[in-house]
DNA sequence: CCATATACTTGTACGCTACAACTATTGTGG
DNA sequence: CCACAATAGTTGTAGCGTACAAGTATATGG
C-alpha cells in the first residue's frame, strides 16, 4: 500500500533539504576556486546558452533585482568576461554578451561539474541512474508548475520581511 | 539500451542546477517572510533536532567557521529563540540552547515546508512519488560517498581562492 | 512638446561569511 | 606549581551579494 502523503512530505522535505544544502555547499566551494562566484556563474552559463541577453531578461532568469544584476555583470565585464552591448532598435535596452574569454571559463567549469555528476552517478547501481535523472525532472516540473500557478509558500506568503526587531 | 553515462552526468547536472537555483530562491522567500534567514533557519532546525549543541560542532555541521556560526547565534538570542548556556565540564564550550519561542518558529516553518512539499508530491502521478522521494535518497547517498572520499571538485580542487583581479 | 513609462545605473544600506587577532579556559612537561 | 601550548569561542575588520530608492537616458502617447 502507498505511504501517506504526509509521510512522504516530511521525507522529501528532509532529503531535500540536506542535498540542496550540500549542493550549495559544493558549489561554493567548486565554483569560487574559479575566481567567480556563484551568481556570475550561472550568469555566464545563461548568456552562453542564450547568447546576447537584455539585462531585465537576465535578471528575471536568475530571480535577481536589476540592480543587483547591473552589479554582476559590473563584475563580469570587469574581469572581461563579458561585455555591455547597447541595443539598436532601443537604446535604452543594454544587451549582455558573453566574451570569447568567458565562454572558455564557462566551458571549463561545465565539464568539470558534469565530470562531477559522473563520479556521482558511478556511485549508483547502473539501472536507477536512469530513474534519478527521470525523477528529478519530474520533481523540477512539478516545482515550476507549482510555482507558476503562484502558490506563495504556504500561508506565509505575503512577500518580502526583512526586519521583525 | 543504456544511454552513455556522459550524456546522463550532463542531464543531472542541469536538472540539478536548474532545481537547486529554484529551490534556493523558495527558501529565500519563503523563509525570510517568518523574520529569520536560511542560516537561522537552518541553525534553529538543527538546534530542535540535536539539542543543546555545542558552538563548535554546530558550525561543521551547517559547514559555516565557528566565527560566522556566532554571529548566527547572536542574533539568534537576540530575536530570543536561542540562548547561550557554558558547558560545566569545560567552561571554554559554549553549548547553544533553542527556546521555547524558537522551537515554536521553527515547528511552524516546518509544517508549512512540509505542507509544500505535499502540494509538490500531489503533482506527481501518485505511483511516481516514491520512485522520486527513493531516488532523491539514493542521490543524496551518493553524493555523500562522493564527499567523504575527499574528491574535491575536481581537477581545481586547489580550495579557497577568492581574489582574481 | 511635454508627461509618462520603460530600461538601466548609482547611492546607500544591510546581511552573511571569512580571516586575523584576541580572550578565556584547559591540558602538559618540567 | 608554573610556563607554554592547545582548544573554544568572540570581536575587529573587510568583501561580496542583494535590495530598495533615487537618478539618468531613451521611448511612447497625447
């Protein structure tokens, strides 16, 4: 018979949790020794995906304010990495583009971390690391759909909090 | 037939990266709008856990340096979910308490994860959940065997480098 | 042509974390 | 018992990342 929902709440949450934190942990420390940090990383791996990007764009892709993406990209094009291109049809619109220097790194640091899954995956019986992968893109959908339909977090959803004193 | 494990590392890894930025952004705000951070929030969990634990052991387990780990505390006591309490046998450890106001905070945050994760899991056609939770485990297993070997992240696994310029 | 909207940048502030220097306590060899 | 090292934690300081507010430049509509 199936667990309770409950049950299986409470173990996905604790599972989660641990691996996210774990995660976040690994890339700290993977990705800094790079030279970069995490947000200027995933920055660089968008605009290598998705080539010349506005900056909006960008910052809506990464959850990140405007302001603070100008600040990434500040960084980015400072250690060349990345350079402003303004757009033609509308200038007020700053286009990002990756440079050849930073898409070398970006490179880098993909291969690395998909060698990285390797070794994970290896340490998996060789007829559920199929399942894995499956699962976790069935859990990513379900978490973007479930995002989508703008279902806050639970009844605490009432946006930004910062200072309670 | 199976599909090369090159290939399979490259779909984690993006499933895993686009997840855990996904993730990482609900925690922000999902947790920040109770009045406390993720570190605070994820301290306060340990804390209900474990117990009154030491400064020091708190630190490894939330990965953070005994410096930072005290200024989480800090203001852990300050917002009086926690409090200090000196060890009698060696009066040099300092053995964090969590409050009864904390464990309250930190019960509530809880259920509502936990109710999230339930609306996450109800997404799933019902005889996929487990597969996912199981799997999610099974990663979880491994990138925890991964770890503890000591195989950093890779060929730069050379450690802290902050500063490029 | 002016008012408003849009896209981005800059000023400012705050939280999180790390490293280095410091204090307090405990352990150890003579 | 004392000097000295080791351990546990705190404080000083600094840098990064982010957000909000205000400012600048461009575009759009009346």
């Amino acid at each position: 018979m199936a667990p309770s929902i409950h049950r299986q709440a409470e173990r996905l949450h604790h599972v989660f949790t641990e691996l996210v934190r774990a995660y976040q942990f690994r890339d700290r420390e993977g990705i800094t020794c790079y030279g970069l940090s995490v947000s200027q990383c995933y920055t660089l791996d968008t605009l290598a995906d998705k080539g010349p990007t506005a900056m909006g764009d960008l910052a809506r892709h990464l959850h990140l304010e405007i302001s603070s993406m100008t600040r990434v990209v500040d960084s980015l094009v400072a250690k060349g990495w990345a350079a402003r291109v303004t757009d033609d049809k509308d200038r007020r619109v700053c286009r990002v583009r990756i440079s050849r220097k930073g898409q070398t790194l970006v490179s880098g640091i993909r291969s690395d971390l998909i060698e990285e899954h390797k070794h994970i995956l290896r340490e998996l019986p060789v007829d559920s690391r199929e399942v894995v992968i499956t699962a976790m893109s069935h859990l990513l959908f379900a978490f973007n759909e479930r995002k989508q339909r703008g279902c806050g977090s639970g009844k605490s959803g009432k946006g930004r909090k910062r200072k309670v004193g």
